[in-house]
C-alpha cells in the first residue's frame, strides 16, 4: 500500500482505478463492508483500489472548539489500513478548498485526476460544497464522464446503523461490549484477541474522556505537524 499525499503527487498512482472515500475513523464493520467491495472491484477489473480520505477529519475542521474524539489516530488508521489490501491511500489536507468544493467540480476529479472506472460510497456519503456531492449526484455525472458509482447499504447489528458516531457514544457511556460488537476482531484487526481487541477501545475511550479542551489541542496539534511538509510542497489539496 502506498500513500500519496496531494494533488500534486498523483502522478505515482496507476490510472483506471475502483475508490472509496471517507475518514474512515476506527475501521468498523461499515467500513469494512465498503473495503469489501472494493477489493471486489479491483478484483472483478483488475484495477488498482484506492482510498481517498482527509487529514485533518471534516469534524475536527469544522468544530474546532468541540472536535468529536478520534477512535484511531491517523498512524493507527494507516497500520490498519495497510491489512486491508489497499493499493494507495490519497490523503488530502482537509480545509476550505475541499470543505467548498462543488460537486460537480469533485466529479471531474475523480475521473480526470484520479481516472475512476467505479466509485463506491456508503447509502448517506455527502461531500464537498453544502454536501451537494451525494451518491446520486456522482451516479449522473459518472454517466457522463466515465465511471460507475457503488452505493453500499449501512450495516446494521441489533437493529441500529454501525456508525463512528454510535460507536464513540458507547464508549462515552463506558459500554465495551456494544462497541466491540461493532469492530469485527477478524477484520478489524487481523490476529487480534479479544484481549487486544478490549486495550484498543479501552485507549479510544481514554482519548475521548480527557475533555474538550484536551481533545481539541490534541487535534490541532496532531493535525498541524502532520501537514507541515505537504504545505512546504505547496499543494493546494
């Protein structure tokens, strides 16, 4: 797996290739349902598959004063994502160039940027400007530039959606066992044991009890010096 960092650095990724999109924060069992079928894809084309995700998380950047705490950090998202049989993770710099980005102008990015032949997004993906870039806005301009779009149905335990959101509330409440109900041992976390399967939500609790004040500095902080060298390469994404 290969990380590309920017606009600018897209040229070391093979053309023609299945995406994802999304933070993709805590690898849960949606998220690993939308993996799935894209490795299905890459499979099925022969095609490289690639995730497109952001740094900092849209939430941090857009409540800065109360951001939601991370279930994974992006080093443990990147070690999870690196068992996953990902070809390339392009991590852009979230900020106010992707957070008002048209939809349509993001269409036309992924298929001239990145040459999509098929996008797979969960049921409620919204991106860009307003969140005008939905599922069914990137199905009709796919018809005309050239890919598919994938919609995969939200995974649900217990009769609730799997969410990030839901996950981090059982966690707040001290409910382990509903949290890890949703992150599958086996996927979650190749050759885990239910014991380090506990430590992890138990460290995802922990950063999340610190309170506001903490969770919002260790944002900044974590989000300003891991895009100190993408500034320097002046990419604009």
């Amino acid at each position: 797996m290969r990380l590309i960092r920017g606009l600018a650095n897209l040229r070391e990724m093979r053309r023609g290739v299945a995406v994802t999109i999304g933070t993709y924060d805590g690898m849960h069992l949606g998220h690993q349902a939308l993996l799935e079928r894209l490795r299905a894809h890459g499979a099925q084309r022969a095609c490289p598959t690639v995730m497109v995700t952001f740094e900092p998380m849209p939430r941090e950047y857009m409540a800065p004063q109360d951001p939601p705490p991370r279930l994974t950090s992006w080093r443990e998202r990147w070690r999870l994502l690196s068992r996953t049989g990902l070809d390339y993770v392009w991590l852009l710099r979230f900020g106010e160039n992707v957070r008002n980005m048209p939809g349509q102008e993001f269409a036309r990015l992924l298929a001239r940027d990145l040459g999509a032949s098929v996008v797979v997004v969960g049921h409620d993906f919204r991106f860009g400007r307003n969140g005008e870039a939905t599922a069914p806005m990137l199905a009709e301009a796919g018809a005309r530039l050239g890919f598919v779009v994938d919609v995969v149905p939200p995974v649900m335990v217990d009769g609730v959606r799997v969410s990030s959101s839901r996950i981090r509330e059982a966690l707040a409440r001290g409910d382990l066992r509903q949290a890890q109900t949703r992150l599958s041992d086996g996927e979650f976390a190749p050759g885990a044991t239910p014991h380090a399967a506990r430590g992890y939500l138990r460290g995802a609790r922990a950063r999340g009890g610190r309170g506001r004040a903490a969770r919002c500095g260790q944002s900044r902080n974590s989000a300003d010096g891991r895009w100190r060298d993408t500034a320097a390469r002046g990419s604009r994404l």
